[in-house]
C-alpha cells in the first residue's frame, strides 16, 4: 500500500513533470472507481495543471480550471507514468487501468489496480476539502506544528492498540501498516502497547521514531520516477514485509502477527522484551 513517502514522491514527480501541461484526455476505465459527480471528471480536460499536493495518502493534481483531480491509490494501486501515452483502447472491464489522463505534450499516466478487491478512488472536486477522506484527516506528522506535545496530546485518552492509533487517518494523516510497523520497532515499542498507558520517555521516543522514520523514507523517495518508488519502499524497510528475516538492529528473527487481511511484523528482542505475540488479534502476550 503507498504511503507518506511513496505518495510524496509521486506528488513531487507530478508537481516536476505536469505542471504548466494541459489535459487533453480524461478516460473513465473503472466507472466504480470515480466517486463524484459534480464537478464532472472531463471538467479537467482543457484545463491547464498548476501543481500538485498531498493531504495524508490522498495526491491532489491542481488545475487552472477550478476543479481538482484527486485521488486515493488505496492497498494495490498505482501510478504508471508514460512519457508518450498508449493509442491503445481502454476496454472496461478488462484491464486493471482505472482512469487515463493525457497531456498536451503527449504524456500522461494510468491509474491502475491490481487484484480482485476494489478499492482505488478518484474524485474531481472544486476543493480537496471536499473530498470526506480528506475532511476527516488528522494532522500531518511532518508539518512543523505537529510538535511532541501534538502527539501526547493525540494519544491521551485512547485505550487502544498503538498500532492502529498511528494507522487511524483521522488521528494522524498519511501512516499505514508498513510505516507504523517500521516506526515501533523504531521506537523499541509492541504494536499492542496501549495509547493511554505510554510513559513521558515512551512518547518521546515514538514522537522521534515516527519524525525520523518518515522524513528518512520521504527523502529516499524524493526525485525518484513512480516505476522506482515501490522498490525504494521494500529496501528501506527493517522489519515490515521481512519475516524469518534477521532484524538488522538485535540479529533476532522478525515475527509477523497475521489478520484477516493484512500482517503485522516486529522484533521480539527490540520491541517486546523477547516475547512473542499472540496472534489473531490477541491484545496480550503468550505466557
């Protein structure tokens, strides 16, 4: 699934190569996949690109025509960039190209989604602010003012799992499983560590944990093309995706916790005194 730093390099990567473009082609692939209906998508076409922003996980193609293309690449979709757009025919249906945009000089890209589960959304909006996933984000964990005492402030209260308090967009904008795991093994923190019961020394840690983890992710990304920008990810990575691997901290073996439809990955030794976790959604330690 992409993250701050991969969607941060495609927004950087767009906001380089189509700003000052006009958009000469909107091509609807997956009807499901566009969540609006006012403005309509082709209120794009014609109008010239001025920038490109990120709210959370969400990309926001700026244009001179009042109306915002914006788009969620969700668990498996993605960006493919091309310097000279395909002639090729989109057949609906049958490919996993969710939406076509083109430009003037001949370049554009495809929004795609592997798999069978359909999750990649896409909106034209006269202003990001209406789009409800990104109504509804909290504050971004890089912008200056997201301070240490913003994030005890945000975790105060919340007798919850840690793990899904930094996955929970509405509390902190832009982290998901990868980055979360690889922020609390970081930070020397279980994932099932509640919220509520985190020391003053333990909030300091995560607060330069997830500062750290993130801005190094997001400068690995920066200047990089979409193609490169998942294997850039997965090299990055400690522990998240690296199971029976040795943790490149303590030398112990990286454990994974398994859901119903994703993973959790960790490192007893670093993070949980040498226990392993129960698994299946156990909030407790094996005896």
């Amino acid at each position: 699934m992409p993250e701050m730093p991969e969607v941060q390099g495609l927004v950087d990567f767009l906001r380089e190569r189509a700003t000052g473009l006009t958009v000469t082609k909107v091509s609807v692939a997956n009807i499901a996949a566009l969540k609006t209906y006012d403005p309509p998508i082709d209120a794009i076409t014609g109008a010239t690109v001025t920038g490109a922003e990120r709210h959370g996980k969400f990309v926001d193609l700026q244009t001179d025509a009042g109306a915002h293309l914006v788009f969620h690449l969700a668990k498996a979709g993605w960006l493919r960039w091309y310097d000279q757009l395909p002639a090729t025919v989109i057949r609906p249906g049958k490919t996993p190209i969710a939406l076509r945009v083109g430009f003037d000089d001949g370049s554009g890209f495809d929004l795609t989604e592997a798999g069978t589960k359909k999750s990649l959304a896409y909106y034209a909006a006269r202003s990001p602010a209406d789009v409800p996933g990104i109504a509804r984000l909290g504050p971004d964990p890089l912008d200056e003012s997201f301070t240490r005492d913003t994030l005890a402030e945000l975790l105060a209260g919340r007798r919850t799992q840690i793990k899904g308090v930094l996955r929970d967009q509405s509390i902190i904008a832009g982290i998901g499983n990868a980055y979360s795991d690889e922020i609390l093994h970081a930070a020397k923190m279980s994932p099932y560590a509640l919220a509520a019961g985190l020391t003053d020394a333990e909030i300091d840690r995560l607060y330069a944990a997830l500062r750290q983890t993130l801005a190094e992710a997001v400068a690995a990304a920066s200047g990089k093309p979409p193609a490169d920008l998942k294997d850039a990810k997965r090299r990055g990575m400690a522990v998240h995706g690296r199971r029976g691997e040795v943790c490149p901290v303590c030398g112990d073996e990286v454990r994974s916790v398994f859901f119903a439809d994703n993973s959790l990955e960790y490192c007893p030794r670093c993070q949980t005194g040498g226990k392993i976790l129960a698994d299946r959604r156990l909030s407790r330690l094996l005896k």
